[in-house]
C-alpha cells in the first residue's frame, strides 16, 4: 500500500506566526494545514493521516497543553513540536512527558524548526509502519487454520520439521506444505521471516502469569 503524503498541522493564534511558518515548511516540499486555534484543528484534522503537529502553547481557549491531552486520549500518533513565547523548564518537562518531541521557544530559529519537523515525521511514519505491520500480522493470523496455527507454534519455539511432525502426529511432509502455506498467508520470503512475525505476534511465547 502507498504510503500517504504527511501534513504538517500547525496551530497558532497569531496570525503572523502561522503564515511564517507555513511559508517556511513549504519551502521545505512538505504539506502544511494552518489552523488559527486548538479547537479548529480538532474540528479539522485528519485523524488517519500521517503527520506532525507544530503547536503553539499559549492560546485563548484550548490551550497547547490541553490540546495534547485531548490527543492523547485519542490515541493520536501524531508526535508535537511545541512552540512558547517563554523558556519554562516545569512545562516543557510536562509536555516531554506527555509524548513531545521537541519544546522551542520563540522566536523560533528556523533550522532548529525544520530539523525537529523532520525528525517528527520520520517518528511518525516508524509509528504507522509498525500499525501496519501489526494489522496485516493479525488479519493474516485470524486467517490460519487450527493446524498451522500449531506448526506455526512450532516453528516459533525453533523446532525442526520433523519434530513437528512427531508432536503432531503427521508426516514430515505434511509439516512442509503447512509450513509453504503459511509463508503465503504471513508474507514470509524465508524462513527467518516467518520466526520474526511469529515472535512479533506472541506465538509460541509464555504468557505471563
């Protein structure tokens, strides 16, 4: 699936502000969607698009950190670059706590700006890749047969075919076609994959008591 084009949401209720840094990250090639207030941008955003969010922390109403938590109710993976007209160490720690990636003061310097805007997207896309991943390893699980399940379980805690086999009561060759089969459904080029997904699915591990 083709990744989608991020934006770079930007929330600041001066005006000045969201026009210069708009200007600034568009000279960069990226996408940006300006919103004068936290409140429009929950109104306005896509929730399902990847991106960042550069946000400013004093405004009337919402304000920055308020915006955050709301976020983070969500479940948003959208990382925030905070911006502040004053160095305040007890919030910018708050805000860090809370999942920030970055906490500048104004005026901003505008290569610090790009950097952290950079670096955002990057985490960001990281974060919908391993989404995916995770998707497409359950929907691919639920696809398995109560069968390969169990050879699957067996490949997991590194056992040979033919052990398989035995603990199953079937014929190696058996083990190998289940084992063909289940390297279709999970997407497995070699071997090596098929462990990886596994151990990343929790198949074959101790659940914890």
């Amino acid at each position: 699936m083709e990744e989608r084009v991020p934006t770079v949401y930007l929330v600041d209720d001066d005006p000045d502000v969201l026009a210069a840094i708009g200007r600034l990250i568009e000279s960069e090639g990226l996408q940006v969607a300006a919103f004068a207030s936290a409140q429009r941008f929950l109104d306005g955003f896509d929730r399902r698009a990847p991106g960042c969010l550069v946000l400013d922390l004093a405004m009337p109403g919402i304000n920055g950190l308020e915006l955050q938590r709301s976020l983070e109710q969500e479940g948003s993976l959208l990382p925030i670059i905070f911006l502040t007209g004053r160095g305040d160490i007890a919030t910018s720690v708050q805000a860090m706590k809370h999942g920030a990636v970055d906490f500048l003061t104004k005026p901003v310097d505008d290569t610090a700006l790009l950097a952290a805007v950079h670096d955002a997207l990057a985490a960001n896309r990281a974060h919908h890749r391993a989404d995916r991943e995770r998707a497409h390893i359950a929907q691919a699980l639920a696809s398995l047969t109560a069968r390969e399940r169990q050879v699957l379980e067996g490949i997991a805690a590194g056992r040979l075919n033919k052990q398989i086999a035995a603990e199953l009561g079937t014929s190696e060759k058996t083990i190998k076609f289940h084992r063909g089969n289940l390297m279709r459904k999970m997407g497995a080029r070699v071997a090596a994959d098929l462990v990886k997904l596994a151990e990343r699915a929790g198949v074959g591990s101790t659940p914890a008591n």
